[in-house]
C-alpha cells in the first residue's frame, strides 16, 4: 500500500496522511470538528478534485489549521504517496 | 525603500499567518535555512497556498529559495513566483549565479504570464561575493543586497561577535557598492534576540557607516530596526531649516549661504533633501 504523510500536530497546522485505497474513505479529527467539518471536508474533496484522485483514503488530524495549510498538506502527502 | 525585512519560517503555518502585522517593510519568506531537507516540498507548497489564498499581505513579499548548488531551487521558483510575490532572495549568490537567476524568471514569468517583473535581493555569505559585489550589483534586477554575516564568517573560518569587527569590510565594501548603484544595502540580522541594547547599538553602527535598512530574525526586532533606520527628530528639523534657508538664498541668488555659523552648499543641501525624503517616504512630516 503507498502512503504519503505531511504535516505536523502544532497548533494552526494539520497532520494529514494519504493510502492508496478501492474507494474514497475520509476521516477527520478536529479541536474545531463541530464548527468546521463541513468546511475541512470541502477543502479535501476540492483538492483531491484537483489532483485528479477518487479512490484514496485522507486522514486529517487537524490543529486549526486554515484551509490553505490543509490544501497544502494534503497536496504534499499526495505527492509523498506518489513518490513512495 | 526599505528599513526591515523580517525573516519567517516557510513551515510554520502558524507564524506565516500573522507575518503582516508586524509592521516589517517586507517578510522574508524562508525556504531555506530555516526549513529541513526533508520538509523542503511540504515549505514550498504552504508558502505557495499562503500566499495564494491569503488576503491580506505584508508590504512586500520576498522569498528566499535555496541556493543554486541544491537540487530545490527549480521547484521552489516553480511553486512560488506568482503576481503575489514582490522579490527573491538568493542565498550564496554570485555574478554568475545572478545571471543564470534572472533567465530563470524570464522563463517562469512569461511562461505563467506575469503582470510584474520579480526584484532580486542576493546575499552576500562568501568571500568570493564580497571580492565580486562591483559586479553583483550591476546584475539585473537586483535593488538591494543582504549581508550573511554567518556563513560569511563560516566561510572566513572567523568567530563571530556582537561587536562585528571581522565583518567590518564586508560591510564597507557593501554599502559602498550599494550605494554608487542607488540600491537599498541591508545588514546582517543581529542574532541575539533576547539583547535589545545590542540589537540598537547594532543598528546605529549600521547607519553610521551608511547601511539603508536591517534584517530581522524575531518579530521583537522590527521596532527597534524601524525607529533606527529612520532619519532622527534633530536630523529632520535641522533639514527642514537647511530647506527654508535654501529658499531664502534662492531669492537672493545666492548659491551658498550661512547657517548656525556653517557653510551650507550643495552636498549640505542634498544631504538635507535626501534626509526629507526618507522622513517624508515615512511619514515622520
């Protein structure tokens, strides 16, 4: 199985990992998971859009991090996943 | 023009989204030294959404990529020039390097079709720099250049100290190339962030041998470097009189007068419009 981890559990970051998987499965753990799942899903399915993938599995740790750090976390782990 | 370029880890999500309020005239956004080798796509990736989805942003934007003898530079230059960003800074720079630089943004800025075209800050870290600034500050788009007092003493073999004595010529020879050219010359940060005192005795050495701005390491130096790099109170009241004094001879026909007791003539004169400019450029009249 690949996998592709980028982030960090600091505050205002997140620590997201990336598997290669049959289907879309997406979990999030937020300190902010009430007010903002809904947004933090969005910006995971938006990004994955972009790179073009469907069948891979995110796990996001999220420390309050903003949507961009997520976008770019989540682009890195992708490509960590590709490269590994 | 600028008086403080503030340093800012390229990885720190939490720091890059309060580097605008620290009042520095430009951020430097850091993907080098303060980014380890194993986290150089991941800093290049979050300083490219930041910057790309953040309204608001400091005066000017700076980004220092890793140095030309990496394997990073390309993708860093890659990912982060865009219209958003005002300046690259270049660590381990030299003439040829400079020259390969500015093909490399043409490339990039036509190719992504850039409204502006991107300014260069080299640093000065090797000896061989310092031997070759008559040359590096005639590169294109070069408009001010910082001295890298660290690895220049690596380079050196020298130990650093507070006192500066063994960069004393790099210094020098900065900001006198600097200065023919008309560019900004800005100082080696102080390292010490925890010694204010330091820091200002720092920067008055720096001003007194001619240096326009400073760089910082800690957000806590920016006010210290702002209040320095400015023209003082006396300087700006003395130039104010210089000026009405001036317009008084003027009518007169007069092309060198008396004030206080002193001859004033046109370097005096210059000198008094060049300090009402910069008090003028921040808002000190």
């Amino acid at each position: 199985m690949k996998i592709g981890i980028a982030g960090s559990l600091e505050s205002n970051d997140a620590l997201i990992t990336v598997k290669s998987s049959e289907k879309l499965e997406i979990i999030i753990e937020s300190i902010v998971y009430d007010f903002f799942y809904e947004q933090i899903k969005a910006v995971i399915l938006d990004t994955l859009k972009t790179a073009n993938l469907s069948n891979v599995c995110v796990i996001c740790k999220d420390k309050g991090a903003l949507d961009y750090t997520i976008r770019a976390r989540l682009l890195t782990a992708i490509e960590r996943m590709e490269k590994a | 023009m600028r008086r403080s370029l503030l340093f800012m880890p390229g990885n720190n999500p939490a720091m890059l989204q309060n580097s605008d309020v620290f009042e520095a005239d430009a951020v430097i956004y850091d993907l080098e030294d303060a980014v380890s080798v194993t986290e150089k796509d991941s800093a290049r990736k979050l300083v490219a959404e930041f910057l790309r989805f953040n309204k608001s942003l400091p005066m000017e934007v700076v980004i220092r990529i890793n140095g030309l003898d990496t394997d990073f530079y390309s993708s860093d230059l890659e990912y982060v020039v865009s219209d958003r960003i005002d300046t690259i800074m270049l660590p381990k720079a030299d003439h040829d390097g400079l020259l390969q630089l500015d093909k490399l943004l043409t490339k990039i800025e036509q190719e992504k079709g850039l409204t502006k075209k991107i300014k260069v800050i080299p640093i000065i870290e090797l000896a061989k720099s310092v031997l070759e600034i008559e040359k590096i500050v005639t590169c294109p788009r070069v408009d001010g250049v910082l001295l890298g007092a660290e690895d220049l003493s690596s380079d050196l073999d020298v130990i650093r100290t507070k006192k500066g004595d063994e960069i004393l010529y790099a210094r020098q020879r900065l900001v006198m190339a600097c200065s023919a050219y008309k560019i900004d010359s800005i100082d080696t940060p102080f390292t010490d962030t925890n010694d204010n005192d330091g820091l200002k005795t720092d920067c008055e050495f720096a001003v007194s041998i001619g240096f326009t701005s400073k760089s910082a390491i800690h957000p806590n130096q920016v006010t210290t470097i702002n209040k320095t790099f400015v023209p003082t109170k006396e300087k700006i009241e003395w130039a104010l009189r210089v000026e009405a004094a001036n317009a008084e001879a003027l009518k007169k026909g007069l092309g060198v007068f008396s004030l206080d007791g002193k001859m004033v003539d046109k370097p005096v004169i210059e000198r008094a419009n060049k300090i009402l400019k910069k008090a003028k450029a921040y808002k000190l009249i």
